[in-house]
C-alpha cells in the first residue's frame, strides 16, 4: 500500500511545489519579495544583513534590475554540527519578461491581474505625461507623482519642478 501512495504524494508535492514557484505576484499580498524588482528586492535583503543569490531567471527581455522576484525562499548556512551559523541566504526565482505582453515582446497577459495593474500604471504615466498639472495642486500629490515616477522612471518622460 504505501508504495502506492508514496508516488503519489511525490507527484502532488512536485506538482504544488511548481505551482508555488511561480506564483503570480496578486497571489502574494503581504509577501515583502514576490512582485518587488530585482534592486528593490536587493536593497531589502541588504537592509535583512543577508545574501542575494539568483536560483533562477524566466525570460530575458529586460536589464535584471527591472526583473520581478517571482518567488524565493530563505535558507541558512549549517555549521558541522548541523546548527545554524552565518547570514542568511535568499534564493530569488526571477521573472525577467516585460510586465505586460505586446506584439513580439512575452509578458502578462492584460486580462491578467498583473496585466490589468501593469496597464493602468502605463495609463496612469501617459495621462501623466501629457497633463502634469495634478501633481502641482497639492504638496502630497506632486509627493505621490515624485515617488510614481520615481518607481516607473521608464515611463515617465517629464521632470517635475
């Protein structure tokens, strides 16, 4: 009987185990890593006293500072005696495909999660681009559109004064 089993539940851990590696970042609310860029992603592990290490990398159509962290997990260094020693390492699965797909370019599909936030950013930039006038009608606007462009610098293509 559990020669039967035991296959099985191999199958089941390697089938979830791929799922969870590539979870998509609107199934992660609240992890600090998943959906964060690979900078974004490296100054936190720093800020942690840890050590980045890339696993893993899907596509390569964009500069790795811009690729997302798909998935990762923590592990830590084992002395001889099997006791925990040293920093902390983080494995980072990277998905380095645009954020939302266009013709001959792979990336999120726009009826995705990911690809309806990836075009009402790209939205939200183009309105932006052309009427920069909200972001002088109050302090925490002009604020919001700083750290807007700040974070999507490639699509902001203005300089606020």
């Amino acid at each position: 009987m559990l020669s039967k089993v035991l296959p099985n539940a191999i199958i089941l851990t390697a089938i979830s185990a791929s799922v969870m590696t590539f979870a998509a970042p609107a199934e992660a609310k609240g992890d600090p890593l998943i959906g964060k860029t690979y900078s974004e992603a490296q100054g936190l592990i720093s800020n942690w006293h840890g050590t980045l290490v890339v696993a893993s990398i899907v596509g390569d159509v964009q500069d790795r500072d811009k690729c997302t962290v798909a998935s990762w997990r923590k592990t830590k260094p084992l002395d001889g005696s099997g006791k925990p020693s040293g920093p902390s390492s983080y494995l980072l699965n990277l998905n380095c495909n645009m954020l939302l797909a266009d013709s001959g370019s792979p990336g999120a599909s726009a009826g995705s999660p990911e690809g309806r936030n990836r075009k009402g950013i790209e939205k939200k930039a183009a309105h932006l681009n052309k009427d920069q006038s909200w972001c002088y009608e109050s302090k925490k606007q002009y604020d919001n559109c700083v750290n807007f462009c700040a974070k999507y610098d490639d699509l902001c293509h203005f300089t606020l004064s």
